[in-house]
C-alpha cells in the first residue's frame, strides 16, 4: 500500500496539465467526488475525465504485483 501512495501522489503532481488525448479527453478535474442520491453511494476517484463527446468518466490509479494469486472476499 505505501508502494501504492507513492505511485499515486507522483502521478498527481505529474498529470496536472495532462489530457489523454488518445482517448478523447478535452478537460479533467483532479481528486474528484462522485455521489449516486439513486444507489445511496459516494466515493473519491483520482480524475474526473470529459471526453470529446461530452460525456464523462472516473479514473482511478492502481498499483498492484500480481504473484499467481487470487484473494477472495
């Protein structure tokens, strides 16, 4: 997990000012809140991200090592 933050905090400071523009992205907001009042949810993401056509979508970083082994819940 502390590997995890590091990644996290570097690509932060390191994405301000970047648009994935393969992808269509003409504008993001940075640690953004997403709410549902339908399905009582809410969360944190680590980009907001609008696309060409304006719709709209959550990107959240991940770090993990996969070692051939699956947890369950």
């Amino acid at each position: 997990m502390k590997k995890g933050r590091e990644v996290h905090k570097s690509k932060t400071l390191q994405s301000k000012e970047y648009l994935r523009k393969k992808l269509g992205v003409v504008d993001k907001k940075i640690d953004g809140s997403l709410v549902s009042e339908k399905y009582k949810i809410r969360g944190k993401v680590d980009e907001i991200l609008t696309l060409k056509d304006e719709s709209m979508a959550p990107l959240d970083y991940k770090f993990a090592v996969y070692n051939d082994m699956i947890f369950y819940l």
